[in-house]
C-alpha cells in the first residue's frame, strides 16, 4: 500500500515531560556540546504551532554543579 504525505502531514513534535535528544553543535566558549538529554517544559500544542520548543537541557559535568541554577536530579 502507497502512502501520500501531503501538507496536511504534520511532523512529530514532543510533548511536554517529554525528554528528547538535542545535538549542541556547533558551539563557542563553555557552551554545551555534543549531544545531551532535553527536558521538554512546552506543550505540544506550542511546539506544533511555533516549530519551536521550550526546556532544559541536561547535563552531568562536575563544573556545572556549583552553578545557581543547576538542579541536582531527584531534587526537583
């Protein structure tokens, strides 16, 4: 069976809770890099309609420990 991918197709985009993989390169300075786990804050409603979505990234370098806005895992 064929199947026709029109404009009506949309593409995926996640929901919130949803925890996705983000590629962070390329980057400058201390920016991440490489690839990292993302947790989703927006609904996908906003995803779909902005092609944008909001969240935060995750990462387990010792150096971002110290940063006032890091959240141990389990804390939050």
């Amino acid at each position: 069976m064929n199947k026709r991918v029109g404009k009506s197709a949309r593409a995926w985009a996640p929901d919130r809770q949803d925890v996705i993989w983000i590629d962070c390169n390329p980057q400058a300075g201390r920016e991440m890099r490489d690839v990292h786990p993302f947790l989703v804050l927006s609904p996908k409603a906003f995803n779909q309609r902005t092609s944008l979505v909001v969240g935060l990234p995750m990462t387990t370098a010792a150096y971002n420990a110290s940063n006032p806005f890091a959240v141990a895992a389990g804390v939050a």
